[in-house]
C-alpha cells in the first residue's frame, strides 16, 4: 500500500506545482483504498485522473521489475507469471 502511495503522491506534487490538487488537501496516507475505489468509479474526472496514473506508473514499474528478472538465468524458462489476488470487488487493490 506505501508504494501505491507514493506514486499517488508523486502525482499530487507535479499538480500542486501546476495549479491545484484534486484529492483535496488531505494527505495521501489518509486516503483509503474505499475513497480511492470510489474517485475512479464515479469521481471528478481528475481525480480519477490520479488514481488511475498511479496504477499506470505502478503498473509500468512492476513491469520493469519483472524485465530484469526475466535476465536472470534461474528465470530464462520462465513462460508465464500469475498475479492474483487484491482486485476482486474493487477498481484499486485489496490492502
């Protein structure tokens, strides 16, 4: 949950500098996975905005974890990865 956080955070930085941020004043680690999951089903389109570059950013970097990995002998086989658990009834992960 900290890492989701902080991309979440890195967003909210880069628009303060712009103008205004729109999740509010309250701090990132406030926000729950509940008030996240509902800014993305039937937010303003901004703060949508956020939760879903977050998981966009998350999503690249996990990728990028896994490239490196995938160079590494023991994984040169490697045909598949599952990634479960976390989503089910909800847009932002299970924490």
């Amino acid at each position: 949950m900290e890492a989701f956080h902080d991309f979440i955070d890195d967003l909210r930085k880069l628009l303060r500098k712009r103008g205004e941020d729109p999740l509010g004043d309250k701090p990132t680690e406030d926000l729950s996975k509940k008030t996240l999951d509902k800014l993305l089903a039937a937010g303003e389109p901004e703060a949508a905005g956020v939760g879903a570059g977050a998981i966009e950013d998350f999503a690249h970097e996990l990728t990028g974890v896994i490239r490196r990995f995938l160079k590494l002998k023991a994984w040169r086989r490697t045909e598949r990865i599952a990634v479960g658990g976390g989503f089910r009834d909800s847009r932002v992960a299970n924490w």
